[in-house]
C-alpha cells in the first residue's frame, strides 16, 4: 500500500502550482495573497506527512482572519 507522503510526493508540484495559480487571482494584497498559498502548502505538505499542529494551525487561522479586517 502506498502512503500519503508518497502520493504526496508524487504531486507536489501539481499541488503548489495549483494553490499558486488560484491565490494569483485573489484581490487582497500581495503579500497576504503569498502568506496563504504557503500557508496552504504548508497545511497540505503537513496533513500528508502526518504532522499537524492543532493549536498552532487554531491560532494561524486567527492570525489569518485578522489580515482581512477593514
């Protein structure tokens, strides 16, 4: 049986680029646009490999909605 990481490692680029390109069309900042596609890569590469934090993704996520306040 092959493991997430190993799929993973299989598609990563097609993952990224994925995450790149539709983080491209948001209409926020660049660099918040930047900051949430690693981000997200981060979350995937993580979730695959087994090794999320709870409560450091609780208090990025609030970090996050943060940026979005007018």
């Amino acid at each position: 049986m092959v493991s997430l990481a190993e799929v993973y490692e299989k598609i990563k680029d097609d993952v990224e680029r994925i995450i790149d390109t539709t983080h491209y069309h948001l209409k926020v900042p660049e660099n918040i646009r930047n900051a949430h596609a690693t981000a997200m890569k981060n979350y995937i590469r993580d979730l695959c490999y087994g090794k999320i934090d709870k409560d450091f993704l609780i208090k990025s996520g609030k970090a996050h909605l943060e940026e979005y306040k007018p």
